[in-house]
C-alpha cells in the first residue's frame, strides 16, 4: 500500500483543494440568504452550519483510515470474514482494492506503537469503497443514489452558470439565440483535459483560482465598506432575528460548506498527514471569516436590498473593468470546481463499475484474462477516457435542457443540494463513521480469537490516530438529528417554491 511520492503535495495545497472546493455556487447567493434571517440568527446559522460540516470532515477522515487498516489486515490474511454481525460485512471491495498489489503487513503492526501505520491514509479508498467496506446492499444502494445525483446536479449547476456568466459578459442583455450553446461547448472543452487527471494534476488551476478567488473576495468585502463609507448604512430593514427565513437558510447555508465527496482525493496525496485535521480546520476557519466579513459588508452597505448572486451589486457601469472581472467570478469561481467534482464522480463510477463487472464475473464464473503490463495500462487509460466523458457530457447535456426549459439556477439548487447533498454531507458521513468503528471493532476481536482464544479478556484495541475528536455515538445522533431538520426545511421551502406557482 505504498504512495506514489511523484504526485503528492503539501499540506498547504491540500488546504487550497479544501478551499476551493468549499466556496463554490453556495457564496453567490450566501449574503442575501443570511440578510435575510438578520443579523443574529444569519450569523449565529453560518456558524453552526460550519460546525456541523466540520464535525462530519472528522468522521470521513476517521473512517478513511479505518478503511485502510481494514484493507492492511486483510492483505495479511488476518481477518476472518465470518461472523461481521455489525451494521454490515467486508464486501467484495475491500477484494477490489487490494488488487493495488499493497505490500504485506508485518504482525508487529498490530502493536499499539504501531498504531499510526495501520491507520496511514496511504491508499485512495473512495467513498464508493468505503460503502461497500462498511454497508450493506441497501446502504451502498442509497449511498451511490445520493452521491451521483448530487455529483451530477452539481455538475449541471456549474455548467450553466459558467455558460451563463459568459453570455452575459460577452452577448450582454440580449444574447444570440445560439450564444449560451456555444459557450457551454466552449467550457466543457476547456474542462475535459483537467477530469481526465487526477487532483493533483490540477494543482497549478488550484492555486490560480484560489489567488484569483480571494482577491475577487476581498475586493467585494472593501468595495462594500467603501460604500459605507461613502454614502452610509443601508442596514435599517435588516432583522436582527427572522425565524421565517429558516428554510431559506437552511436551503442556501447548508449548500456552502460542501467537500466531503471529494475528500479522499484530496488528503490521500499529502505527503504529511499527521496534521490533516489541522489543516483541514485552518481551511474552515478561512473559510468562516471570508463569509462573515462578506455575510457584514454586504448587510451595511446594501441592506435588504442586496442582489444574488452577490457579484452583481457591483455592475461594470459603476465599477468600471473591476466590475467586469467581478461579473466572471462565477465562472474563475466554478470552472476549478467543475474538474473537481468530474474527477470524484468518475473515481465513485470507476469502483461501482469494478463491483458490478466483478460479480458478473463470478456469477457466470468468468476468469480474469491475463494481459500485459502494456495492455493493462492501455486499457486503463482507455477505461479513464470512457469513465470521464460519462461524468461530463451527461451533465453538460442536462444543462443544456436546463437553459432552454428557463429553469432557474435556485431551481436547481434547490433540487440538487435539497436532499442528495444533505444526505451527503451529514447523513452519509455519520453513518460512515458508525458503522466502520463497529466493523473494526469485530473485524479485530475475531482476528485475536483466532490467534488466540484467551487474549480477548485483556485486548485493548488499536487507536485510530486519525480518530474524530467528536468520538461519541451522542454526535452521530445531532449529525443525524441535523440533517432531518436540513431536509424538513428543505422540503418545506422547495414545495412552497412550486405550488406558489
């Protein structure tokens, strides 16, 4: 289980992923959604919503690591698959990624000043991986539902934005009838290249964006305390406290602390993991302070009045070619995002594939066709090709049905992010990290009764060096709890939205 050391990267950038993964569509419309439940309530939402999202950061890490001290026990031929009674069973993937040809695992690994390498985070495991390690049927069932159709909706979001952020820069007002289809082909060739790589292949785009991102940032937050400034403050008609606007927040706040699908691609290639939570919890805190200064600015100079998405409170005529590059943040913003989400989708893909394909095989008791090392890398590349094009044309297709049905881009929020993304952000995660402590803790225990029987009595478990820090089952059950109130609210806003129709 050895790390390819020619494609890792520091810490550092793997903040910079985490970043830019996060502030994605969900800021655009993030300071008139918090205006709108006033200042205490907005604020006081912003940050338990960042909590929460933290909080569920913890268990996939947790449960990454899990994951891979499974698969280094199970290479050793330690583990017994008989007799897993937890919430599921090792399944045939924890077989599908051990066909990485992961060194064998020494029995002094299995002592306590050990315990750090087996719980290295040296192998990619994949959230498909993860579900088919700890779930059964009906849980890797609902995890792929969920996780590809929020993958795809999200795909579809950022596709339309872009596409449309660029007819309105370059068309104006009144665009051509053909002019959002040409820049929609015009994104996906841009974006092809950089899905068919893996993250760290997009690291130069990453650190681009994120220095072309932040100043776009700052340069909304100064623009607007510049115009306090100058003609005062606009904040008379903002609540302190709306209780009405919950379901909108939780509708548009919730959105804006995602990257929990993309997170075993991104902390797998660092080169130092011993301060992943750490980093991770930097890149939220930037994270916090970048929406509140924003959530501040935007509520004093604007008011009730503020525009979504937020770049337009500040047109070109009044802005001048700030205003202008401000008008393309959506598409400096989303265009990063969008190679991110492709190459999580066709990663999930390309494990689901290996699963189906592989109990074809045993089903009509099919061998394995040996080919050579030529053939095999040839045929992955080709398998990669095929796998990204699935994760990008789909979308860019339902964008453009999306364009030319007039659907609105809330109206697509709100269906994508509403549910599938809900599910996986909280409810995905927390049972995650459940169900790996209980597989773990089963899997261990008849790894010692087979080794021996009389040991049991005084086993004290490995610690999960990557453990959360929010290590009681309580925690599960407020993630949980959580997220039913996200998807009540939810629900409730989306069918008001439609039968208001």
């Amino acid at each position: 289980m050895e790390e390819n050391h020619e494609s890792q990267y520091s810490p550092t950038v793997a903040c910079i992923y985490v970043f830019n993964l996060v502030v994605g569509t969900g800021i655009l419309a993030l300071p008139s959604v918090l205006i709108t439940g006033g200042w205490f309530l907005g604020g006081l939402f912003l940050l338990l919503v960042c909590f929460f999202s933290f909080v569920t950061v913890t268990f996939m890490l947790e449960a990454m690591a899990t994951a891979n001290a499974l698969i280094r026990l199970k290479k050793n031929k330690v583990i017994s698959n008989n007799g897993i009674d937890g919430c599921t069973r090792l399944s045939e993937a924890s077989d599908l990624l051990l066909e990485s040809g992961a060194p064998n695992l020494e029995s002094h690994l299995l002592q306590p000043e050990n315990e750090r390498q087996l719980f290295q985070i040296a192998k990619r495991t994949e959230l498909g991986e993860m579900a088919g390690l700890f779930f059964n049927q009906w849980g890797i069932i609902f995890f792929y539902t969920a996780l590809i159709l929020y993958l795809f909706g999200d795909s579809v979001i950022y596709s339309t934005v872009v596409a449309r952020s660029l007819v309105g820069f370059f068309s104006g007002p009144t665009p051509p009838p053909w002019a959002f289809d040409m820049y929609l082909v015009l994104f996906f060739v841009f974006s092809v290249p950089f899905c068919l790589f893996d993250f760290q292949k997009t690291k130069l785009l990453q650190i681009t964006t994120m220095a072309v991102r932040n100043i776009c940032l700052y340069t909304m937050i100064i623009l607007a305390f510049v115009s306090v400034a100058k003609s005062g403050r606009h904040d008379e008609q903002v609540p302190r406290f709306n209780i009405l606007a919950l379901p909108n927040l939780f509708g548009g706040v919730v959105y804006s602390f995602m990257c929990h699908h993309s997170l075993p691609s991104i902390v797998t290639p660092m080169r130092d993991k011993s301060q992943v939570l750490r980093i991770v919890g930097m890149a939220f805190v930037s994270i916090i302070i970048v929406y509140l200064f924003l959530f501040v600015s935007c509520g004093l100079a604007f008011g009730t009045g503020v525009l979504d998405p937020i770049t337009f409170n500040f047109p070109p005529e009044q802005y001048g070619i700030v205003g202008d590059v401000l008008f393309l943040f959506p598409v400096i913003t989303l265009s990063s995002n969008f190679p991110m989400l492709s190459i999580t989708l066709r990663n999930n893909l390309d494990v689901l594939f290996h699963l189906l394909s592989r109990k074809a095989r045993n089903g009509l008791h099919l061998e394995t066709v040996a080919r050579s090392p030529h053939q095999a890398a040839q045929a992955d590349w080709h398998r990669r090709i095929l796998l990204t094009l699935l994760a990008v044309v789909p979308p860019t297709f339902f964008s453009y049905i999306a364009e030319h049905s007039n659907m609105s881009v809330d109206e697509l929020v709100g269906i994508t992010g509403a549910f599938a993304g809900c599910a996986v952000m909280f409810i995905i995660p927390a049972f995650m990290v459940y169900c790996s402590r209980k597989v773990f803790v089963t899997v261990y225990l008849d790894m010692t009764l087979e080794e021996n029987k009389e040991a049991t009595s005084k086993l004290s478990l490995p610690k999960n060096v990557h453990a959360s820090p929010f290590s009681g089952h309580g925690w599960v059950i407020v993630i949980l709890m959580w997220a039913i109130l996200a998807i009540l609210f939810n629900g409730f806003e989306n069918w008001s939205k439609y039968s208001s129709r």
